[in-house]
C-alpha cells in the first residue's frame, strides 16, 4: 500500500474550503435567524404593553427552551453526518470566525 501524499493533501484543501464555506453560511443564517427572532419577540412585546395582546411569559420561555433543544440536538445529528476530518473543522472554525 502506498502512501500518496498529493491526494491527501488534496483532500484536506477540499476539507478546508468546504468547511470554510460551511461556517461563514451557517454564522450569516444564524444572525439572520436571531434578528428575525428578536424583532419578532420586541413586537409581542410592544402589543402586550399597548394591550393589543397578553402573554403568557412562562409557557412562553418553556417554549424557546424547548425549541434551542431541539436546534441543538439537529445540529449535532448534521455535525455527526458531516465529514469529521481536521481540515473541514479547522475551515469551519475560520469560516464561523470571519462570517
């Protein structure tokens, strides 16, 4: 068995810009995801204080507990679907960093 070190190398540069790609997307979505949220949150908020509408802040806050649960447990099972190499990870962390 040989050991070819230019397909390696090859392999780890996809790895890298993939996961590069990867990070910077999924940092963008994630604070577009969080203005949307927020804003949404600040105008229920407002119609609450202007008594348009009452909420409930408990079933409320149990609900966004619920929901960060089932994000973090989807984004493990795409974390665990996605190729584990040191190359896509590192890619990823710059790609988050600089998104």
């Amino acid at each position: 068995m040989e050991f070819d070190v230019n397909a390696m190398m090859g392999d780890m540069g996809v790895g890298a810009i993939v996961g590069f790609v990867t990070g910077y997307a999924v940092k963008k979505v994630m604070k577009i995801a969080l203005a949307l949220i927020g804003a949404y949150v600040v105008s229920l908020l407002w119609l609450e204080q202007k008594g348009v509408l009452i909420i409930d802040k408990d079933r409320l806050f149990n609900l966004v507990g619920e929901w960060s649960h089932e994000i973090l447990t989807a984004g493990e099972k795409v974390m665990a679907l996605l190729p584990g190499t040191a190359a896509f990870l590192g890619g990823f962390a710059l790609g988050f960093h600089k998104g």
